[in-house]
C-alpha cells in the first residue's frame, strides 16, 4: 500500500529546536509525507524561521496560544492521510521512525495508535508512565531521584518486559502516531486541556474502541525539559490539567 501519511507539530517560541525538529524529520521520512506546523502566536521569530527555512510544510498561525490539543485539532479536518503523527517541537529524528511505526499499524489492524521509546538525545532512556497516571504515580514522578524508585517504576513499566510491542494505558504526547480516521472519529484531543493530560485522555479514549502500542523497535530523541517543575505558571496550568482528567475518568 502507497501509504499517505501527515505530521503536526504545534509551536509556541519554540525557535530554539524547531529547526532539528522540523528538518530531521523531512530528511527522514522517505514516504508520501505532509508536514503541517501550528504556531500558536510565537513572538520569538519562530514564524519567520519556519517560513524563511522549510517553504515545503503548510504553516498555519493562529493569532493566540489555543493550547496543545487545541492546535492539532485545528487542522483535522485538512488531513488527507492514512496515518498522523503527533510530534513536539523539541523531537529529533535520526532514521525512519515513521515508516517503522506506520508499516506495524498496516500489519496489526487491531492497533489504533503507537508510542515508539522515548530517549535524550544522549541515548539516557527517558522515564515516562505507560499506566493510568494514579496520584501516587504522579507524586512518585514530581519527587523522582536520581534512580527511579518503587512507584516509578512500577508507573514507567520498568519491571515489565517492553522489549516487545504491547499494550499501554498511557502514551507520550511529544511523539505519536494514530490512524488518521481513529482520530478525527474521536474529534482530535479533548479541547478541555489547554497543555498537559491531553494524551493521557487521547491514550484512554483510543484504548476504548481499538488498542495503544508501546513500539520500542523506533526510537526518537526528546529534549525534554519538564518547563512545569521550573515555572510557576505551567504547573499552575499543569494542576488544573490533572484536576479535569480525574474529573472526567476518577481517580
């Protein structure tokens, strides 16, 4: 199959890793690929950046910061694909993640959305939960040491074998690939989250109707600089996030 397949990244001042981003990701991708950028108002020259560099992806601005999901969602009914991949703006490709996850959904029908392993881009595997985010999970992660403890791990899947492909109640938003129709039949995110638990909602929402993938034989490299422990104002956003999530689903 001539596999069609789109891309979103949703940006706010994020000149300083759009560029790795936006061009590892072009120069990895050998298939029939539309990449779509959402700036979300960027007063850093990210517009100009993305327009003076990469004149081949469709640009969208928005005249506000919508929010996370807000800015994906704004461009499902423009997808004219067979897959869509969720990315952030601080994600860097070194090979063909897309075709790797994309040719495991055409194999495994049953499956409607993939989370591929997650390192830094010094390789450091990143610490991310693949359960539902329990309370105790979330305290578990905010006041993690240098090695991940009982609670994380157990949040993380560490004890699990996860060299293999296999189910998760709770997949990363930096990188993500759905079906494109799977995701435009649940109306993209939960436009209630403006930033953070929205792919812990899309994850839960997917895994009713069809089943989310770890896929660890695809590795892509996140900067991650967990901004919410540093400012004040995104855990403020990030709280109220958490608040909504146990709200619509229970704690």
């Amino acid at each position: 199959m001539n596999k069609k397949v789109t891309g979103c990244i949703v940006t706010y001042n994020n000149i300083g890793t759009i560029g790795a981003a936006v061009s590892t990701l072009l120069k990895n991708t050998a298939c029939d690929f539309t990449l779509y950028i959402v700036d979300n108002g960027s007063t850093d020259g990210t517009v100009e950046f993305v327009r003076d560099n990469f004149p081949q992806v469709k640009l969208i601005i928005s005249s506000s910061n919508i929010g996370f999901g807000a800015g994906h969602n704004s461009i499902i009914q423009m997808l004219d694909s067979d897959y869509h991949a969720i990315i952030n703006p601080d994600i860097i490709l070194r090979d063909d993640v897309i075709a790797k996850m994309t040719d495991y959904l055409e194999e495994r029908e049953d499956v409607g959305m993939l989370s591929p392993k997650i390192e830094f881009p010094d390789g450091r595997p990143q610490i991310l939960g693949k359960r539902i985010p329990k309370p105790y999970y979330l305290v578990a992660s905010r006041l993690r040491g240098k090695a991940p403890g009982k609670i994380l791990s157990d949040y993380a899947m560490l004890n699990e074998d996860m060299s293999v492909p296999r189910q998760i109640e709770n997949a990363t938003g930096c990188f993500m690939v759905i079906r494109t129709e799977l995701f435009r039949r649940l109306g993209g995110f939960d436009p209630r989250y403006f930033m953070y638990f929205e792919d812990c909602d899309l994850t839960r929402e997917v895994n009713k109707i069809s089943k989310v993938y770890y896929f660890p034989y695809a590795t892509v490299y996140h900067e991650w600089g967990r901004e919410s422990k540093k400012d004040m104002r995104l855990k403020i956003i990030q709280i109220g996030s958490m608040l909504k999530y146990y709200s619509k689903w229970g704690i």
